[in-house]
C-alpha cells in the first residue's frame, strides 16, 4: 500500500510540474470522476505527439543477435498488459535473450531509474535497462511495439531491426469511431510481424489486414491462484470483475444479470472487485473490494461458487486464474473467448441478459453441475504454464528473424545466441 501510494504522489508530482497546480488538480479530479483515459490534454499536438515522430535512430553499433528493445506505454501499478509484457521479458531472459525497455509518452514516471525500480518492486525483478524517450536507445535485433501508441515510433526507427507487435488484444475496438480507433487500427497496416495473445488476433489480423502472425497462448501463476480452504460453506457467493472504466467488460451489463440472480435467488451474495463502485448504486447484497492484490484476488475467487466473466474483445487472464482457484466461471460465447475456453471447462452463453442469468443460476442450484465442471477446469488450468508462454513468444521470435531477414541479410542476425534458438 505504501508503494503505491508513493507512485500516486509521483505521478501528482508529475502532472504539477506539466500542468501547473490548477491544472493538477482539475485532472486529478477528473481521474478521480471518470477512471483512466479521461486526462487528455487540450493540446492536440502535445498529445498525440508520438503519432508524428519522423525518426528514432539507435546507437550506431551493430546489433548483435538475440536482442530486444520494447516500446512500451508508461504505466500504472496492477497494469495486467504490463504485468504479461514484463513475465515475458522475464522468462526470454532466463531462455538467454537480451532486453531494455523503452517508455514513450512518460507521464507516470519522472526518470527512467525510478520506472525500473517500480517495475522490479511491483512486477518482476528485470535485467533489462529502462530508457525514457527516443535518446541514446541501443541498436537490437528486434524492436517490438506493444500497444497502438507505440506502433507509431516504432514505424519510425531507422536501420536493420526487425520490427514486431505484441498484440494483446484488438484496440480499436477500445474506442468510439473517431480519432483513437482509427490511429490504433492504422497500426496494423505498418508491416510488422505480429505475436499475439491468443489465435482470435492472430487469425483477425492476418486475415483482415495481411499481418504475418504468431500467437501464444495464456498461462497462470500457480503460486497465486490455487484452490484454497472454503469459509462460510453454506453461502453460495458469485464473483463479478466489476471495471467500469474498461468497457469491453461490460460492467453495467453485468449488473444487470446480477441483479436478476439476486431475485430469483435472493440469499446469494456477490463479490465485485477490480475498481472502486461504491458510487453506483448495487441493490442486491455485496462486497465492493475495489482494487486488490493478486493474493486477496485469488482468495475472493476461492470463496466463490461461480464468477460472471464479460470479454468483447480478447478473452482476459482471468478465468483461467478463477479456474485453477476452483471457481466455476460463466462468459459469453464469441471467437474472442472460445479460442481459448470451451464447453467442458466453461458455461458459455450468448451475451443476453436471459442467457447468462440462467447459466449462473443453473451453477448455483445445480452443486453436481458446477462441481464436475470445476473439477474439468482445473485440470485445464494445471496445464497453463507461463514458461510454456514464453518459449511460444521465443518460438515466434525465430519465425520472426526468419520471416524479416533478407536473403542478403547480415550474417549476425543469422548466428544463433546462446539459449535464445535452443526453446
């Protein structure tokens, strides 16, 4: 709580050194009110300046094999796209691949030394170097955008790098038709090798705009999310990832099915987690959690008979989590979700408010049901490994190099490099 606190006063720190004290605390405000992508500036060309970058050269000396450099949007602490980038970085270099990082567009950190030290302290303890903006960046073999913003620099650097895209999920569809979906949709024209999360991308972008691609698929952390002992037994509970600001969850279609649970079975209790909603008005019993830890989540899920899980786009990580925490989890149906979860191991439903109140009621009443499909999930779960996810992204990597290399290419970028070609 402490360090997360002290990011907060930082990015306050931050924003008063930009914007002015007034123009601080009205943004502050306006976060407060409105949840994430709700401080644009009023500067145009101030914000969207990373679209118009003409040139990011790296350092002049030859690249040597096995290399990466990521373009990544600054971030927050809990950040799940984060969270799966930097796993990745980890485990490539346990597997002998070299990384740094690039952060474009800071606004969360005032120095690359104190990004580094909060992605070591709240995510994973990187070797990798941290460099904020476009300045003294090392030459690579790769050089991989992770999100539409930092597709546009990436476009931009000059040279021999093999250029990629870790594509978790479709982000036009994150937006209104208008500005940001169609600079996020022009991303996927730019030419590069694409390594997605999942074969829904991997078959979308490949087929409406041409990407070569490569999926992975998910795993879990089965530190964390494990079957834990059950309290209160006689209270069935359902888990609602309740995250208003994202609404590819769908979270007031969410409340909708939860409230029609709550009449047809009034003595189930409900757990929303994921953002602060004590200020919606919830008339059905319930423990708004707000944000929490990994730990707390992954007890939430364990105290709980069902969840309701909403994805309209990319299937999120956490049913497979709610799985192997011996959760019975509901979504709705869709290419998005069943490239991953099918009928054995989820109730997929189509997204009507009918459909899915009768799939979380069936769960609740039917204790045989739900059971025997816990049971068939967890099994699933068990084989979802986050190292079998990163020799999946190595595995792509190699298809990249050879994908992007030149018949002519450099005889370097052919050599292998230590553990990095032996996945």
């Amino acid at each position: 709580m402490a360090g997360l606190i002290g990011l907060r006063m930082r990015q306050v720190w931050n924003l008063t050194k930009r914007h002015g004290l007034w123009g601080a605390l009205s943004m502050v405000r306006r976060r407060l009110a409105q949840g994430p992508g709700s401080l644009k500036s009023r500067n145009v060309f101030t914000h969207y300046d990373f679209v118009r970058v003409a040139k990011v050269e790296l350092a002049a000396e030859k690249a040597r094999a096995g290399t990466l450099l990521w373009f990544i949007p600054d971030f927050n602490i809990g950040s799940g796209g984060h969270q799966t980038i930097f796993r990745t970085i980890m485990h490539l270099e346990r597997m002998g691949w070299e990384s740094n990082i690039v952060i474009v567009s800071p606004t969360n950190h005032a120095t690359a030394e104190l990004a580094r030290q909060d992605i070591c302290d709240y995510f994973f303890p990187l070797k990798a170097k941290v460099f904020m903006g476009f300045e003294g960046l090392p030459n690579s073999e790769f050089v991989i955008a992770t999100g539409w913003q930092t597709a546009y620099p990436v476009r931009a650097v000059t040279g021999d790098a093999k250029k990629l895209y870790f594509v978790q999920d479709f982000e036009p569809s994150f937006y209104p038709m208008g500005t940001e979906s169609v600079l996020a949709d022009n991303t996927y024209r730019f030419g590069f090798y694409g390594i997605t999360a999942g074969g829904w991308l991997a078959h979308k972008l490949k087929a409406e705009y041409g990407m070569q691609t490569h999926p992975i698929s998910f795993g879990v952390d089965h530190d964390c999310y494990r079957e834990r002992p059950r309290r209160e037994q006689q209270i069935k509970r359902v888990f609602f990832y309740a995250r208003p600001p994202t609404p590819r969850r769908a979270f007031e279609f969410g409340l909708l099915v939860l409230e029609a649970v709550s009449r047809r079975l009034p003595d189930v209790q409900f757990i929303l987690a994921g953002w602060d909603v004590s200020d919606y008005l919830i008339p059905f019993p319930h423990l708004s959690a707000g944000v929490v830890s990994p730990e707390e989540l992954a007890d939430a899920f364990s105290q709980c008979d069902a969840a309701l899980i909403l994805s309209l786009t990319n299937l999120s990580l956490m049913p497979l989590e709610l799985m192997a925490s011996g959760c019975a989890v509901v979504s709705n149906r869709g290419e998005c979700v069943e490239w991953l979860l099918n009928d054995d191991v989820a109730l997929l439903t189509e997204p009507t408010l009918e459909a899915l109140t009768d799939a979380l009621c069936h769960l609740l009443q039917d204790d045989a049901a739900r059971q025997a499909q816990c049971q068939r999930a967890m099994a699933f779960a068990r084989q979802q490994h986050w190292e079998a996810s990163a020799e999946s992204f190595a595995q792509g990597l190699l298809a990249a190099r050879q994908a992007l290399t030149p018949a002519h290419g450099h005889a370097a970028h052919q050599e292998p490099v230590n553990a990095a070609v032996s996945v």
